[in-house]
C-alpha cells in the first residue's frame, strides 16, 4: 500500500514506514503514548482527522490521514483509505502473525458464533488447540477474555492473533468489520458463509450491498484457501456462483444433489440426519435443537473434513457439544414451565427458533422479547409477525435501547401491537415481562425469551437480575 508523505509529495510503502520503530499504533487520539503513529479514521459520528493535533501534543512520532494537510510539524502520510492502512499497519507492527495458525473465518448473518463454538470443539476433541474470537468471548491458548465485538478493530484483532499459541484460529467476520477492514491486513486459509437475510439495514444502504460486503471475506482468501458455502439460503446460492468465476476451491453444504455436503433426510423427533458426504451415506447427530443448528453443525463438519478429520470423530465430538451461552440454551423445571432463552434477533433467526420451540409441542408458546434501540428499525415488524405466526402469547419488552428515547421505543411497540390484539401485552420492564409469563404459565407451558441471549442487562429493571437467565433463578427461587 502506497502513502504520500505530505511535504516532499514522496511516495513510500506502508511496509517501508513501518520499518521505523514506532512504540505502537493508535487510532483513537486519547490512547496516544510518546511515539505512537496516529491513524486518522473518518468515523461515522466524528471525524478523526480533528485529533491530529491532540495526537502530536500527547506525543505521536508521525500522522497516517486522508486529508491535504501540510502545516504539521511532524511527519504525515496521506492515503485513500485509513482503515485500511490501520489493518495492514496493525498486521505489519504485530509481524503478521497470523501466518502462522491455520485462520479459518466465518460469515453470516445468523449462526457464526454457534459454528465458531462448534469447530473449536471439534478439533479440540483431536487434540487440535484453536483460538476462538467472536461475539461470546475470546479465548485465546484456553484463556477467556471479554468480548466487546464481533470481530475486534484491527490493533486488538492482530494482538489477538499475535499472542495465541494455537495452531487453529476460528474468528467470525461481522459486516462492520469487513467494511471497516478490519481483517483486511489477514489472508484466511478458510473462508465461510452460513447464510444471509435481513439485518444490519441501519448501517447497509440495502441487502445487495450487505451481501457484496459479506463476501468480500472470499477476497480474502490464501491462494490455495477454501470457501465453504451454506447454499440452504438463496444467497448462498448466490455466493457460490459468484466464486465458481473465482477460481477458489468451493465446498458447499445445503440440501441439494449438487451441495458437496447434502443432508437428505433430517429427523426431527428422533434427532437423527442422514447425510452424503461427498458421495458416501453417513448418519448424523446434530448436538443442539432445531434445523437452524443442524445446518451450523454440518457447517462446522464440513470444516472438520476439510482439515482431514474422519467423519466418525466428528460425529463423536458432536455427542459432548456442551452447547453455546444463550443459543437454545434450555432450563427444564418439574414444578415450574420451561424455558428457553436465545440470542435472535433477526427476523430469519427468530423463525427457526420458534419453529424449534414448537417442536418441544408445550401447551403454550410465550414470547418474550424486545427490539434493539438504535439498529436496524426495518426488522421489527418482520420480528413481531414471526413471532405471532409462532406464539399463543407475546410479551413485548426493552432490551437494549442504545440511546435510542424510551418514549420512541415505546410508541413504536404499541403501533406494531395495534395489529396483534389481545394475545400481545406490553410490559417494559425486562425482568417483570418475564415473571407476567412466569406466573402465568402453566407447566407444560413453554417461556422463549429471545434477543439477550447470555448478554448482561444494560438497564436497571424492577428485579436485581443481570441477565435473562439471573432473572429465570431468582423468579425461581422466589417462588420456592
Ligand atoms: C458504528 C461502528 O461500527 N463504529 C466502529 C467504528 O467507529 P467509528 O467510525 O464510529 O468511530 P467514531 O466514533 O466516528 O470516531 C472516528 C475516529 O475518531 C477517533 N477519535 C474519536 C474521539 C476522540 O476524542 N479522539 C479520536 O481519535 C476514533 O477513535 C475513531 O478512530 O470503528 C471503530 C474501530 O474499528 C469501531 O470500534 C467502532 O465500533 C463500534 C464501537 C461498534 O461496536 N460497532 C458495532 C455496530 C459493530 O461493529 N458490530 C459488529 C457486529 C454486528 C453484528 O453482527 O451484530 C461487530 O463486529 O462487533
Ligand atoms: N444457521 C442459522 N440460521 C438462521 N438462524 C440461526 C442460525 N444459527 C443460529 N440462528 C439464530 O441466530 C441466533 C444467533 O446465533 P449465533 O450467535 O450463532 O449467530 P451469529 O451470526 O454469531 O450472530 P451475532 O453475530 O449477532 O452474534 C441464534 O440464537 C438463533 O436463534
């Protein structure tokens, strides 16, 4: 990558520059120590390029930025695209570390994180050690650590990187992330698509444009790397005719003849797939509930075979999944209704799940959920009539509202409410949304409560609870 150095107009590589002993790279002008290269971003709220001089005064040894600027008194580097100088910057200061694991990354809108969880168990059952980033936590050489995004921004992702001992790195790649190239300084010996719909409509003009985005993760693959394509979505479908003009091994798993990975049959009762792989007949257990996780499961086997792992160990490691934090994790209770707590939050995601919480066949489907504040506003009313295709009775709650005006939100539900009628009440408080349902269930009832998943509560509600499963305990243990 090319940058202009402002004062003599001289052209100088990215890599050439980062020769110089910088004492680390910072994006954001507050986290700056004496000798640090700042790196101007044009974000979407603010513009870092007004920062320069707060960068040069806490020390900042020279300035990478995309605008004409030429009164400073230290080095400054122009360049069409900042973030993109980050990621390979970041990937030339860390060594570029992730040349060494076996880098697979997985995209999507719905399933990454339960593919991710399912492939790190898979090969940690072979004695493979793998790294795992994502939306949960991070765990690096076994080591957890927070999680606050998806896929990290550039410096923490190749530190990240730099720091595991692990010979595999499983990593999901957001759309914000791909558009903010956040990997773009990494090459991925496996790229994977689970599927695509609605979602992110806040951010991406319109679905194209998020899909054009989402595969760009396939540009950024090894020359000999692998793209592993979930075809049972139409973009899917879509995404492998795209590649097959690339050139990239293809590897597609879905429910047709021509899918390299084909689940013929699925059992849903006794939870039992039949599948042809390649062109041999295999049994197959999916380890979580509902057609949604088997295809994460045969996402995260087709990975398995592609690292040249025999079948019957992959079906052997699916036997002690332990599951996913807040993916159909499940409470089953002798005197009290079950409950199901999960992360969806699309319109696509909450189908399944439904879907998967009819199939337990309870008396009575309650669901509870809210809407995001501040993210994509076109995926409500889709939520709200999945929902009410699914459930006997829904409770509309707050998650989290992310600045977005309580009263907005508010007003917002009872206008989509207004189509529901009476099977729809509104209760905002999170925790007493969730006890109404409690004690209004009965015990073969089931209560689904979606869109928090494991996720901490960002607001204070009437009870003392973290989370949905806090709250599930302690409406459990007042009970007692
Ligand atoms: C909306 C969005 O995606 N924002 C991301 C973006 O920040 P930004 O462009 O908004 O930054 P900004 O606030 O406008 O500031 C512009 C620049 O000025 C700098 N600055 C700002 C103030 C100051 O005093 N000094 C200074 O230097 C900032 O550090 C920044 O470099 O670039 C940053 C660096 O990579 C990201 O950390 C940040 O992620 C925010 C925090 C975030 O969490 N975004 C979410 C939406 C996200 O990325 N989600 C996906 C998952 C989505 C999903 O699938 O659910 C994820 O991968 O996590
Ligand atoms: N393959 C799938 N197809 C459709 N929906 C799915 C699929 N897998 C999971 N889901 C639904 O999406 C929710 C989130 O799943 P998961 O965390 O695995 O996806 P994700 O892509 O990592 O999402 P995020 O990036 O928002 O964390 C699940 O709780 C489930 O309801």
């Amino acid at each position: 990558m090319q940058l202009e150095e402002s004062l003599s107009k001289k052209l100088i590589s990215l890599e050439k520059l980062m020769e110089d002993e910088f004492s680390g790279i910072q994006f954001d002008s507050r986290e700056i120590k004496p000798g640090n290269l700042f790196i101007a971003i044009e974000g979407t709220s603010i513009d870092g390029h007004k920062f320069i001089f707060q960068a040069i005064e806490q020390g900042a040894s020279a300035i990478i930025g995309e605008k004409e600027l030429t009164d400073l008194n230290i080095p400054y580097y122009r360049t069409t695209n900042s973030r993109l100088a980050l990621a390979k910057a970041a990937s030339s200061f860390y060594k570029h570390p992730w040349k060494r694991p076996i880098m697979i990354g997985i995209t999507g809108t719905n399933g990454k994180t339960t593919t991710s969880y399912l492939i790190r168990h898979i090969l940690e059952k072979q004695g493979i050690s793998c790294s795992l980033i994502g939306t949960v936590k991070h765990i690096i050489n076994d080591r957890e650590f927070i999680s606050n995004q998806t896929t990290p921004d550039p410096l923490l992702l190749q530190q990240l990187i730099m720091e595991s001992n692990d010979e595999v790195i499983v990593m999901e790649v957001s759309s914000h992330g791909l558009h903010q190239e956040r990997v773009s300084g990494i090459q991925f010996d496996i790229g994977m698509f689970t599927n695509l719909s609605q979602d992110h409509l806040d951010y991406h003009p319109d679905i194209e444009t998020y899909f054009d985005v989402k595969s760009k993760l396939f540009t950024l693959l090894k020359p000999r790397g692998e793209a592993i394509i979930g075809t049972y979505s139409r973009w899917g479908e879509v995404l492998k005719h795209k590649l097959q003009q690339s050139g990239y091994s293809l590897f597609t798993f879905g429910h047709k003849e021509n899918d390299d990975l084909e689940l013929i049959e699925w059992n849903q009762a006794e939870d039992h797939c039949l599948i042809r792989d390649r062109r041999e007949k295999v049994d197959f257990s999916s380890p979580m509930p509902g057609l949604h996780n088997v295809w994460n499961a045969l996402g995260a086997y087709s990975v398995g075979r592609r690292l040249h792992i025999n079948y019957k160990d992959i079906n052997k490691a699916m036997l002690t999944f332990p599951g996913v934090p807040g993916r159909f994790e499940t409470y089953k209770f002798d005197q009290s209704p079950n409950v199901v707590v999960d992360y969806a939050h699309t319109p696509d995601g909450l189908d399944y799940c439904l879907k998967t919480a009819k199939q337990q066949h309870p008396s009575r489907l309650f669901h509870i959920f809210g809407f995001r504040g501040n993210r994509d506003r076109t995926k409500r009313e889709a939520m709200l009539s999945v929902s009410s295709k699914y459930s006997d009775f829904i409770i509309l709650t707050m998650d989290d509202l992310n600045n977005e005006p309580y009263e907005e939100m508010i007003k917002e539900m009872k206008m989509l409410a207004s189509r529901i009628g009476d099977r729809l009440k509104i209760i905002p408080d999170r925790t007493l949304a969730i006890e109404y349902a409690w004690r209004n269930a009965r015990n073969n009832d089931l209560l689904l409560i979606t869109g928090k998943g494991p996720e901490e509560y960002k607001h204070e509600f009437t009870y003392p609870c973290k989370s949905d499963k806090d709250t599930i305990n302690y409406l459990l243990h007042s009970t007692e």
